[in-house]
C-alpha cells in the first residue's frame, strides 16, 4: 500500500475542520509539514493541529523529498502556481475551491495536469452531494419530462453594510473574478445537465470602496450582484444564475422547471422536494443513493485515485470548465457584448 505523505500549504479553518479528520482516519496516510503565510503561522498550526514539521515558504514544502502530496487550503490567489509547481515536481495535488482567480490560471493548471501522471483534484462543493444520484436518476428517467427553466438563487447579506471591511473574497489580488456562490454554483449545474454553451450576463457593484484590514478606504473590484443567463447541456437548457450579497433577504436555492412537474432544492436545508399540484413532497434517496455531506468521502477519494487509479471529480479539466464560465460571465458583463460562447 502506497503511503501519502502529505505538505499542506494554507492550513486554515476549512482544512483543520474536514480535512485533517478525513486524511487522519485513512490507513497510510501521514501528515508531514506546513506552510502558512509567515513562519510563526505556520508553527501554531503544526502545533495545534499535530503536524511535525513547518516549511520556510510553500516552494520548500514542495521541494521536500518526504512529500509526494501536496494538500492546498490557501486562497485562489496561490492555487495556479502551487499546483503547478507541485505537479512538475511529481506530486499529487489536493487544491481547494475556487480553482484559480481566472480562466487564464485555469488553463495553466489543467495543462499541468494532462503533462503529469499524478492526481490533480479540486474540493468539491458540497452543495448537492447528498442528492447527486438521485438527480441523476431522476433526469436520466425523464421523471420531469422535458427541462423547460433552471432558476439558482444565492441571496446574501454579507455586503449590505458599506462599512463592512473587505476581506479576501472581496479582494481581487486574492480571488479575482470568483464572486460569492457563482463558480460554486456552476460546478452543480454542470454536474447535473452538462456543460455551460453560452452566456449573457450583468454585474453590479453599489459599493465601489470600502476599509481594509487597517482601516484604509480601498477600490472594490468584486461585484455586488451578478444576473447570468446561460445554455447548458447538450438540449440547450436555459439557467439563469442570480448571485446577491446585498440583499435583506437570504437563502439558497435552485429550482428545476419540466415539462411534467418541478423539482426545488432548498440548499439551506438540502432537502429536494418535487412540486406538481401546487403542494412540495420532499423527495428522499434510496438506500443506495445517500451520501452523507458531514461524513463525506472526500478524503477518502482522493487517496483512492492515487493508490488505485479510479475517477476522481472534480478533477483540473472540470474545475477549467468552470472556471471558462466564471470568465464568461466576467466578460460578457464588463465588455457588454451580450453574448458569450463557452463551448
């Protein structure tokens, strides 16, 4: 059995939260270094979270003999050059979503991939997990009839405030085009009903400053709110994506239109209900078809894909796919073109 040495670069929240418990729990799997912004970072993660050893800067992690896998929890902006780096160097990567700030890092990325052998693996969103198969079977049985309408909605009061300081989802130097749920959103409407073919969209930003860490009034690039039509699949199915951090109303949701009846997944609280006479009835998956999200097997698939070669997803190209949507949107909004093709 192969070992997995593991270098983490970026141990954060989410990392020390699913992660570490994941990869602790799998036979063979060792836990060797970090990498965190400053060195004094990186030694009260190791300490808190158990770990060894500390590196001096991320590319000393990867140049470590006693890694062959990179585990990357840091914010976009470090995604594309870790992970290229460490591929080229023959070792396996584990990176956190969003993929990269832009279609550009995306590519470099995925190019990286394909030159490798090794596993190159994006997180999943846990949004949809937990019904991923039922989903499957009920479009794969027409149980909708003909998909007439996909509605996702991501309603948010993050940036109601105009006082609220930014942070790194709010910083373009640090996630670029990603906004909010958006790339988010389209890894689940992909996963369901193909690829995104093309795309209309607005932006809008209403609070064009705002303090930063220090207090100091800086340029926001993100916006507020993004409007996006889009084709998908092979049928053409229209989606339309509204993604509001500005609003006094907040919930997730997607809603599925048929030519029979309708589905609504209320994200908040995953549950799928299915809508024909006016009254939902929740819909729940068969034995065979539950996943558990707090018991996810992330982790676990990962590790698989290494030691025995089976499909791991999302994977570089599907996280490029996405990626080439978010950039879609980007320029369809700023260039107002109208109409951009994705595939």
């Amino acid at each position: 059995m192969e070992e997995i040495r593991i270098g983490i670069i970026g141990l954060g929240g989410i990392c020390r939260s699913r992660h570490l418990p994941g990869l602790r729990a799998i036979e063979g799997v060792k836990l060797c270094a970090v990498a965190n912004r400053s060195r004094e970072s990186s030694l009260q993660a190791a300490q808190e979270s158990g770990i060894p050893e500390v590196s001096d800067s991320w590319q000393e992690l990867i140049a470590r003999d006693d890694i062959n896998t990179v585990l990357i929890g840091a914010w976009p902006y470090l995604h594309c050059e870790a992970s290229v780096a460490a591929l080229q160097e023959e070792k396996h990567v584990f990176c956190q979503a969003r993929m990269a700030r832009d279609q550009a890092e995306a590519e470099l990325m995925a190019s990286a991939a394909r030159s490798s052998d090794k596993v190159a693996a994006l997180c999943p969103v846990p949004f949809g997990l937990r019904i991923d198969k039922l989903m499957a079977r009920l479009l794969k049985e027409e149980a909708l009839g003909a998909i007439r309408y996909v509605t996702v909605n991501s309603f948010s009061n993050a940036w109601v405030d105009p006082t609220t300081p930014i942070n790194w989802r709010k910083d373009y130097s640090l996630s670029g085009l990603n906004v909010q749920t958006l790339g988010m959103y389209i890894e689940v409407i992909h996963r369901w009903f193909g690829l995104t073919s093309q795309v209309f969209a607005q932006t809008f930003l209403y609070t064009k400053e705002r303090p930063n860490a220090e207090g100091i009034m800086t340029a926001v690039h993100i916006p507020d709110q993004v409007l996006a039509d889009t084709l998908v699949g092979e049928k053409d199915i229209p989606v339309h994506y509204t993604i509001n951090g500005v609003s006094g109303f907040t919930g997730d949701s997607i809603h599925i239109y048929g030519e029979k009846e309708a589905l609504h997944y209320d994200i908040d609280e995953d549950i799928l209900y299915r809508v024909t006479t006016g009254t939902p009835e929740v819909i729940t998956p068969r034995e065979e078809e539950r996943y558990d999200v707090q018991q996810w097997r992330v982790e676990q698939d990962f590790v698989d894909a290494i030691r025995k070669g089976t499909p791991y997803h999302p994977n570089f190209e599907e996280g490029l796919q996405y990626m080439q949507v978010v950039q879609a949107i980007h320029d369809s909004a700023t260039e107002k073109e109208g109409l951009k093709i994705v595939y």
